[in-house]
C-alpha cells in the first residue's frame, strides 16, 4: 500500500526530467500555470471546483527523504547536483484559487500557481490529481442533490470508489456540494458529516425469520431504518406493521427499498404504512439511483422521503474525467500559449469577474488579466504565499459549505435543472484577447 | 489527508451496526460471502479480476487502535462491549481468490471470504472498494493492451485518477493487464515497472525557440522522445531532422505526436524522418487515446510505434464502474441467498471450473459447489487460512504477470477483441442449481 510520505514520487517522470534541465540550464524564472478545462462534458452544465484546500496542505508539506533520493538515483537520469535541489526542495510559490464549491466555466481557472519553473513543474500531475478527483465528484454529486429537491441524499458509494483517498476525501466534496450524510465512518467524522446507515441483506438473511432480524435492530438502535426487500417488500412492510401495532415500545424511523419498481413499491409500503397508523415512518430509497432516476421518482410523485446513492456519485460513472488542463500561461514575465489545432487558450495570470443581477443570480463571468479591474466579484483569491497557506483565508469546512451553497444558488435556474442549459455568457476582457493575439503572433515564429 | 493507519474505520456505519448486533445476539458462526457481479459492463467482454493480494494485506494487518475506538465512542451507537470486541479484532478468516488477472464472467466469485459472520461483515466496503478499483482498471487496461496489437501502450493517467491510491495502485493492475510502461515514478519502481516519459508542451514553450528546448533535452536526455506538436509538428520534425544531419552526435529515439490528426501527422512525420536519414527514430501517439481510437489508427497503418494513454486507462472512463456484490452465501452451514426481483444468485461456497481446449482456449466454465470435482482446472485456491496469508501461493508479481498474460491468451480470439462478442458459455453445476432451487424454498416462506 501507498505511504503517506511517498506523495513527493508520485510524479510523472517528465516532471523531475524537465525540472533537471531547468535546473541544469540554471533555468529559474518564475512561471505561472493555469489549471482549467476547455470543454465541459456532456451532461455537466458547470464544474464545481473543489480540492484546492487539500492540495495547498499537500504542497506545504512537500519533502523529499533521503529514501527518496536513494530510490530515484536507480532510474539512472539523474545528476548529483539536482538530487540535491530535490533534497532541499521546499515550494516556495504561491497559489490563487476559487472558493471551494465555486461553479465554473470554460477558460476560467480553478487555480493559478506562480513559483520559479521547476517547482511548478514538478507538482503538476499531484495538483491535477488532487483538484481533479474533488471537482469530478463534486460536479456530480451536486445534481444529486439539486434533483432531490431538498430531501436528503446520503452518499453509499465507498465501495465503488476509485481506492481508499478517494473513498475518503470524496465526503469532503459531497459536503460542500450540499448531501445531506454519509454512510462512510472515517470520512463522516473528519469532515463532520452526518454518519448514517442501516442493514444490508446479509443480515436480513442471517436470521431464519425475517421479522426476528428487524427486531433485533430495532431493540439495539431504536428508531433505526429496515431494510424490507430482501423476500417482498410489501409483505416485509405489512408484517413489521402489525409487530409495532402489538408491541408500542418499538420504535421504527424508516424503511428502504433498494430492488424493483421504486416508485410502485414506494406507494404501496405508504399506504400499508398509513393504514397502520404510521405515518412517520419514512421511506428511503436506493439502489442504482442516478439523478435522471431521483428526477422521475419525485416527478411522479413517489412517496420517498430520502435517497441513497452509491456507484453514480462513487465514480461519477457518466463523466469521471473532467479534462482538466495545466498549462504553462507565463515564464519570467512573458506570456506563453500553445497553438495546437483545435485547442484554444489564453496566456498570462488571470481573474474572473462574476456580476450577479438582482436576483442574486451570475449574469456574466469576464475572464481577465490578474491585474485588471472589471465590474463584478473577482473568484480567484491569493491561498498560498511563498509556500505557505494564508490563515484565514480559507474558513472553517462548515462556512465553505454556507459558500459554496451560496454560490451554487446564484446559478440561473436552467443551470440548475438536469437537462443541457445555455451557459452564463463568459466573456474574455480586450486585455487578454490583445494578448492572446500578440502571443499567437510571436508563437507564429515558430511555426515558418 | 487519510493516514493509512485509519483504514479500519473506512467502513460503512451500517457494517459495525451489524457486527454489534451480532456480537450482542451472540452470533458468531461462520458465514461466507461471495464477490461477484451479475452482469458485464458495455464494451466489456470479461472482467479481469485484480486486488485480491493488496486486500488479503490489508486483513492481515488490520487492527483498532484506541484512537479508532475513542473517534467511535462519539458516534453513540456502539456498547463499551462491542468496543471492547473492536479492540481486540483480528481477522481470523480464510480467503479463496482466482488468481490476479484472470478474465472472469457473470456469476464466476472473484474471491470468497469465510469468517465469523460479524468480520465477514465489516470488511465488506473495503474488500469491495480494493477489489473493485483493480479490476475495473484491469479491466480496462487490457483492451488499450490487445487494440494495440504488440505496440507498446504506456499509462499516462496519474493526473485524472481518482486520488493517489488509485493513482499508485492501477499500475500494479495495468502491469498485470499487459501496459508496457508508466509515466508514474512512485508506481514503476514500486511494481517494477518500466518508468518512462517525455517532455510537456511547456517545456517547449518555457525557450524562445522550439529546437533550443529540443538541443537541451537531447543533450541531457541521450535517445530522449521529444514532443513535436507545441507549434506545428511536420515544421519541428523538419528542423529536427536538419539539426541532426548538422550534429551527428544528437541522439533522438522518438517523437511524440499529442493532438490534431494522428494518423496523418504521423504518415508525414515519418516520410520526412525516412527521407531525412532517421528510419530508427520512432513515433509515438499520445492525446485522448482509447482502444477504439487506438485499433483504428492501427486499421489505418498509421506509422505508430507506441500510445501514451491518459484518461481512457485511469478512470476506465466508458465502465468505471463494475456492478460487484458482495453477498452472503452461506451462515452457519446453512445456504443462504436474497430473492429480490431481477437479482439472480446461488447460495453456497464455490468453485469455477474452466476447461481449456487443446489450443489452450477456454472451452467452457463450470460454477459448482466448492467441494464438488468438475472437468477443468479449478480457479478459486486458497490464499488466507486462520487470518494468515498463505505463504508461496501467490508468486512473484512477475510470475503473477506471466500467469495473467497466459489467462488472457486462453480466450477465445471474439473474446479478445473490441467488439461485444458471444461469452464462454458458463454452466451452472447440478447441484448448485438444486442448492439453488432448495434455498429458493425456504426463502419462500418468508414471502408468504
């Protein structure tokens, strides 16, 4: 299993190759990287950017061991000299972010980094992990909850989750994307999160009967949440009504369907339940719920009171990449591009402005240069300095989550719903598109 | 960030719920638990079962620290017994696993756990989560392996993989599947496999001129690949070649082609190398790969050499999910299964056994009962016994590699192809099906 401290060789080896020629051309003017996404994928009607907190930590703490040295001298590439620059390495640059939880757009950047070339270089494959993997959650599991409309969603989805970090740093990103609990224990309390759960099947089937089982749990964790549909739910549901009918001490405070036609099952299971005189007691439904799945069961007003959903926020099965990029923008003060086909970028450190109307809601974005001033609430905001994490900048995890809900409500309706809606117009300022223009023209150079 | 230590808690509420229950009810028989899936993905015509030997390790090791058990008092759930059974918990089960990179079918167990049911049952999410990620990225992998017909395919997918456990865990699965190499430093030396890369399209652009970066590569980097489309590739192709004419001493192994029309920047390149003296320098292909792009470049004789493979390999980005369950089969001694609509399963232990043509071709399967005797070579063997890994049944990761290669030759051609093809037909055991039937009577009475 992967060590902690190992983190610094979780590089890509052209990283460490192309610091080493900075590092032997005595190459060390600042450069400024911009990580963002050109396209946005089909079903995503914004990214939510997320993991910005979690890499600054990462990058604070960077060190290369002596073991790390030892191991990386067996790939043969490298000089005496610059193992030693990695054994002093230090991050020494700063990072400008968005908020966590902020909903973007293409060309706007998630985050800039500004440090002397080779550092920056070397951290680009751990920076893209980290804010990729919390924003490719947090992009889906946001529809999970804007398509519940406000019935909770707990997230289920450890056990697809791509490996143990995402399994745990995913509950941060579902947070602040606004579900309701998760059934994930070590994730639930270091992210203080709602930890809730009920039983699987197994244990339904542990019993000979399956009524003992449920009484069983309800005697251990009263007002607990049973599982019905392990033989027929309905029959599971009469039967448990007529024990909590002769038996007033127990204590039932849902069920869950998790197999069959949801919405059919849901009904019935209200009805047994009602005509038992429980109206209290909820029903929760899982099993291969998808936002699409959610939107239907409440469209046709199927009575359930909560979701749980596993596999499609776990991995985030219908776009589980987000095709971040990490692109070189400026190198000891000029502006750099690339100028491959198809794939359009603008250079320089930059900002983007947010103007919201009356309502609340974003009118426009207008990508700028960092140093300009434009009407509207400028995102990005310096996190790092000189390698270290600003205090106070970034607030508690509960106050992100006020944010970052406050800045997913601004969104205009249609970019609430489901469906493929218009984008927020997101305009680039003169300035940039002069330097774009004036950088093409010196990259034209090299293409005679 | 997670701390390996904590991987005890990364368990679902509801499988501590359940262990209590058990401990409290005094239920401490032998269950088995089988982890399987019902059916294929799309675009999948096998699953190429992985990360049976990572989570045997995990058993093994796995134990509550008193922070563990202090973090869970605040939780309210649990009795000061309970944590006291926690404390003391050692796995003290037995495995049965196929061995790693075997290509599986519907209803064949991955893997089958067998232990006092309450540790059977915390281990679910992490058994799950570790098995799952390998095999789907197995999975995955092997199909960029087969389209690219002998080419060597290199992963490139650390930045889009979800996290850095499965940013370090694939490249154990994508050796297994048959990559050629990684771009990932921490992987490749920790499984041994070749660690190569390039250079990024910022290195290009951090020089004035485009062969200054190339020339400080070169010399830095004898027999280097250099990235030639930052600009215009058939234009830096053209330059490379002249400076190599005028300095016999540069040594270049390959280009590497990253964007626009593969297949003819690639015809190009390699009549301008050909018609410069460069016959030896190869071509590689790299931006957005998958299998289907990668066997239609190959269809249409594209001069490629190798592919650099991203995003297709580190999110399994069409299937990230596989649909494994994890289900009680037995407890007790008594053969157990869940009857919900739509779900079929067979209770009991069990074993596939596969028969092999005389061309080394998989001619059927057989699921049967663990202890039955069937034509074929078993698949599942015992890897724990008593909580303890057994020692020299799982081999050298080489010879794991060897192993999984010679599995994977064995299907038959359809099966190694990108097209959905008709499975190994996979026949159920007589008496499984009447294990089956009986369990299925009993079961009823709990619908009535």
């Amino acid at each position: 299993m992967m060590h902690q401290q190992d983190l610094p060789l979780l590089v890509d080896l052209y990283e460490l190759a192309m610091a080493q020629a900075y590092w032997h051309e005595g190459m060390q003017d600042r450069a400024v990287f911009s990580l963002f996404f050109r396209d946005l994928p089909e079903n995503r009607n914004f990214v939510l950017a997320c993991g910005q907190r979690n890499i600054a930590e990462v990058l604070e703490g960077l060190r290369f061991s002596e073991d790390h040295i030892e191991r990386l001298k067996q790939l043969n590439r490298f000089q005496p000299g610059f193992l030693e620059w990695l054994r002093s390495f230090r991050f020494s640059g700063s990072l400008h972010a968005v908020p966590e939880g902020t909903p973007l757009f293409p060309q706007e950047p998630l985050l800039e980094i500004e440090a002397p070339i080779a550092e920056a270089q070397i951290l680009e494959s751990l920076i893209m992990n980290y804010v990729h993997l919390e924003s490719v959650l947090a992009t889906k599991a946001v529809r999970l909850a804007l398509a519940a409309d406000g019935r909770p969603v707990v997230d289920f989805g450890l056990r697809r989750m791509h490996g143990i970090d995402a399994g745990h740093r995913s509950v941060r990103a579902f947070r602040l994307a606004g579900l309701s609990a998760t059934s994930n224990v070590l994730a639930g309390l270091d992210f203080d999160m709602d930890v809730n759960g009920t039983m699987a099947h197994s244990f339904v089937q542990a019993y000979p009967d399956e009524l003992e089982a449920f009484k069983v749990y309800a005697r251990l964790y009263p007002g607990t949440t049973l599982l019905v549909d392990t033989y027929d739910s309905r029959r599971a549901v009469q039967r448990v009504v007529s024990w909590l009918r002769e038996d007033p001490a127990a204590k039932i405070g849902a069920i869950r369907l998790d197999s069959g036609d949801l919405a059919a099952e849901a009904r019935d299971c209200r009805r047994i339940l009602d005509d038992g005189g429980f109206p209290e007691i909820r029903i929760m439904a899982s099993g291969g719920l998808d936002e699409y799945r959610i939107a239907r069961l409440l469209a046709e007003e199927a009575p359930i009171d909560g979701f749980g959903v596993g596999t499609a926020i776990g991995v985030a099965v219908d776009a589980p990449a987000l095709e971040l990029a990490y692109k070189l923008t400026e190198y000891a003060g000029e502006p750099k591009m690339k100028s491959s086909s198809g794939k359009v970028s603008f250079p320089g450190r930059k900002q983007v402005f947010r103007v919201l109307g009356d309502d609340g809601r974003i009118v426009r974005d207008t990508v700028a240069g960092r140093m300009e001033k434009a009407e509207g609430q400028p995102l990005l905001e310096p996190i790092m300095e000189d390698g270290r994490i600003l205090p106070e900048v970034v607030g508690s995890l509960a106050s992100q989550v006020d944010g970052a809900q406050q800045a997913i409500a601004s969104l205009p309706d249609p970019l609430l719903g489901l469906e493929p809606a218009e984008p927020v117009p997101v305009q680039i300022s003169d300035y940039l598109t002069q330097l774009q223009r004036d950088t093409l023209a010196v990259v034209a150079g090299q293409r005679r």
